[in-house]
C-alpha cells in the first residue's frame, strides 16, 4: 500500500500549479505622425530607467554581500 500511495502522491503532485497563469500584456498606442526624434527620447528615455533599474539591483546586491561577509559567510 505505500508504494501505491507514493505513486498517487506524485501523480497528485504532479497535476498542481503547473498550468500557465494568464499574462497580461501591455501595449503602448503610438500616434502615426510620431517622429524618428520623439522615437529616440523615448528609447533614451527606457534605456536610462533599465540603467537605473540596473543599478539599484547591483547595489542590493553589494549590501548583501556586505552583510553575508560580516558574518563570514
């Protein structure tokens, strides 16, 4: 019987939480009369908020690291 149970155990397992949740995608509506200048303030624009993204997440992990040599870890 366990054996048994194992195997419905994992086949019960393996049926929970493995389907894709619902995604929502957001898309940006742009005017056609839009300029090739206005196209690249905006990209500078993104590029500069990944950068800053970039950075904040880097000095997370310097803090972390900071704190786990501390320790000696």
């Amino acid at each position: 019987m366990i054996p048994a149970a194992i195997l419905v155990v994992f086949y019960i397992d393996g049926h929970t939480n493995i389907m894709p949740r619902e995604q929502v995608i957001f898309v940006e509506s742009w005017p056609e009369t839009r300029t090739d200048e206005e196209i690249k303030a905006k990209q500078k624009t993104d590029q500069e908020a990944r950068e800053a993204a970039l950075r904040e997440r880097q000095r997370q992990f310097q803090r972390l690291d900071e704190n786990l040599n501390r320790l000696g870890i």
